[in-house]
C-alpha cells in the first residue's frame, strides 16, 4: 500500500465551504437568540405587570373600606 501525502482538493474545498458557511450564519443565529431572549423577557414583563395590576385591584376595595372608616371615626 502506498502512502499519499496529498489531500485532495474536493476535501479541502468541502471543509472551507462548510466553514465558511458555519461563520456566515453566526451572525443571523446569534441574533436570532437575542431578538427570542428580548421578546421572552418582555412577555415576563408583562405579565409581572398584569399581576401587579390585578393584587392592587383586590387591596383597592379593603383601602377604600378602611379610609372610609378613619372618614367616618373623624
């Protein structure tokens, strides 16, 4: 068997196209994940938000209760 020390240009070409598609689409990926990651915490957000709006509308009824008690005590 012989040896051969060359590589053929087929291989080398393959390898340099997939890397150099590898490098083209990182840019696009990592975008991608930070537009999904902005878009995730502002859903959080927002639904912090609507929380937050609905136990001040249950406190709402016991404040207006307890000013109009300390009104009337006056």
């Amino acid at each position: 068997m012989s040896q051969s020390n060359g590589v053929n240009g087929q291989v080398t070409d393959a390898v340099t196209q997939t890397n150099v598609n590898v490098v083209a689409e990182a840019p696009a990926q990592a975008m991608g994940s930070l537009y999904q990651v902005a878009t995730h915490a502002n859903g959080i957000a927002m639904q912090n938000s609507v929380s937050n709006q609905q136990n001040l509308n249950q406190m709402n009824a016991t404040i207006v209760a307890d000013a109009i008690k300390i009104i009337k005590g006056a």
